[in-house]
C-alpha cells in the first residue's frame, strides 16, 4: 500500500468553492473510478487556505491507472470547467507519494 499526499493552496478567497467541489462533485467522480481516499483535513492552526488530503494506492500502476481515467472523464472535464468559470480554484499543487516505513502503523 502506498499513499498520495496532496495539498491545495486555494486561490485567493476560493478554498471554500474547492472543499464544495471535492463535496459534491469530485468525490463521486472518485467513488466511480475507484480512487480511495484516506482522508481531508484543513490547517486549525497554520496554513489558513490549504487542503490536505490522502489517497491510498495498491501500487503506482493502480495509481496511474485511475488517475489517468479519472482526469479524462468528460464529466469532470465538464464540471471542472464550470466551476472555475471565474478564474482557477487552486494556486498551487504539492504532491508527494508516500511509502510507508518498517515501523510505520499505517502500512
């Protein structure tokens, strides 16, 4: 098992269109494509227009896998584009896959 860890810096003023988006229209996208997440979570202190999240992999064949059919879908082609209509939702992408140690209690 591997994980993804991504984190949005949200555009200016737009971290809460982001978390609707991921609420209401990326999520099921994910659920029909297989993608797991483990996770997500905002900065209590830290931070402030950031969302962090997690994703759970098999191997990075899976990973990209999914992935790829995931970004090509026109459905979320569609909706992406309808809800940045008014300019990106995000700043910024960091990404990082994460193996996890001998001694890890997540394996």
């Amino acid at each position: 098992m591997i994980h993804e860890l991504r984190i949005y810096e949200g555009a200016a003023g737009k971290l809460p269109a982001l978390n609707k988006r991921f609420e209401t229209i990326t999520l099921k996208l994910w659920e029909k494509h297989g993608i797991r997440q483990a996770g997500f979570w905002t900065a209590e202190i830290g931070t402030s227009n950031e969302l962090i999240y997690l994703l759970e992999w098999e191997s990075l064949a899976e990973r990209d896998e999914k992935w790829t059919a995931f970004q090509a879908d026109p459905e979320w082609i569609q909706k992406r584009a309808e809800t940045e209509v008014e300019g990106p939702l995000v700043a910024r992408l960091h990404n990082s896959i994460l193996r996890p140690t001998s001694y890890s209690s997540v394996k």
